[in-house]
C-alpha cells in the first residue's frame, strides 16, 4: 500500500482521527484589530497546546471567509489510528497536504518547516511531514495561518482548498 489519505473536510475521514476544526478569526483572535499591532513577537495561536476551545467549529475549510484585509487560524488536533478504512498504516509516514489562499503557514505541533511551511501565492500546494514512523493513538495539533492579499487591496477570501492527511509507506 504505497498511499492512503484521508480528507480532513469530509466528517467521515475526520472521525478516523478524532478531530473537528475550529476557527479563530484575525491574526490574534479574539484581540482588538485582529490582534494586529506593531512589533508582535508571537501568536500562541501556533503552539500545541494552545486552548482553541472558544473558537467557532468550521466543519468546511473550503468555506470563504473575507472583509478586506483578513487572517484566520484553522486548527485540528488529530489522533493516529492503527487503520485507517481497513488499511494497516503503522510504520507509515503521515503527511499534512494543504492549499491556502492567498498566504499561508503550516505549524506542526507548534514547530514550522521554514522551507516547506510557508505558503506564498495563490493556488500554492504544499506538504509537510507530521510524522516519519506513525505510534497509533499518539495526537498532533495542525494550525494553519491564512491571509489573503495582495495586501494593499485584498481580493477573495481565506479558505483551504482541501486539507489532507497522506499516509505512506516509508520505502
């Protein structure tokens, strides 16, 4: 079995790993102007463990989001299953796979890949690695930060085209 993936907006495939998306709104939500302020070091939003609690359950990433200049943080913790529709996918590794429009970030357990993290453009793919050997039953958080742009006239919305979870045979 060479790739098995499963649709994080279907509720079906979310079940499979027991999580829900939730929504926060701006850059730091729930802060005046979108948390946005000169000099921000961090945003918690990124970090594992962050309480996402209060946020808006949002079952349909595909769904626009959009006033002018916006952000959004998606996030989804997910917990490995030892099958995943009746495929064995221990050993395998397990891929985030995603496309935000305009800007986007991919942080991973509260870690981003500088190279492959990074979403710039519309209709970028990108890809990153959640994990190299799946323990099932062990939980990873997924955020991801969006933008749209270009800044100085936003068009569109925020949205992720689709959000994946690839899961692969390592050889």
């Amino acid at each position: 079995m060479p790739r098995l993936v499963l649709d994080l907006n279907d509720p079906k495939d979310r079940a499979v790993v027991k999580g829900s998306w939730r929504l926060g709104r701006g850059y730091v939500p729930g802060e005046p102007n979108q948390g946005l302020v000169a000099e921000l070091k961090a945003v918690d939003a990124r970090l594992r463990d962050f309480d996402d609690s209060s946020w808006e359950e949002w079952p349909d990433v595909r769904q626009g989001l959009s006033s002018g200049f916006t952000f959004a943080w998606y996030r989804i913790k997910v917990e490995l299953p030892a099958t995943a529709h009746g495929v064995d996918v221990s050993g395998m590794r397990v891929f985030f796979e995603t496309n935000a429009d305009n800007y986007g970030e991919l942080w991973i357990d509260g870690q981003i890949d500088a190279a492959l993290g990074v979403i710039i453009g519309n209709n970028v793919t990108r890809r990153v690695e959640l994990t190299s050997d799946i323990g099932p039953g062990t939980s990873h958080t997924i955020a991801v930060l969006v933008a749209n742009g270009p800044l100085a006239e936003p068009r569109g919305g925020v949205f992720l085209r689709y959000a994946y979870l690839a899961f692969e045979s390592p050889n």
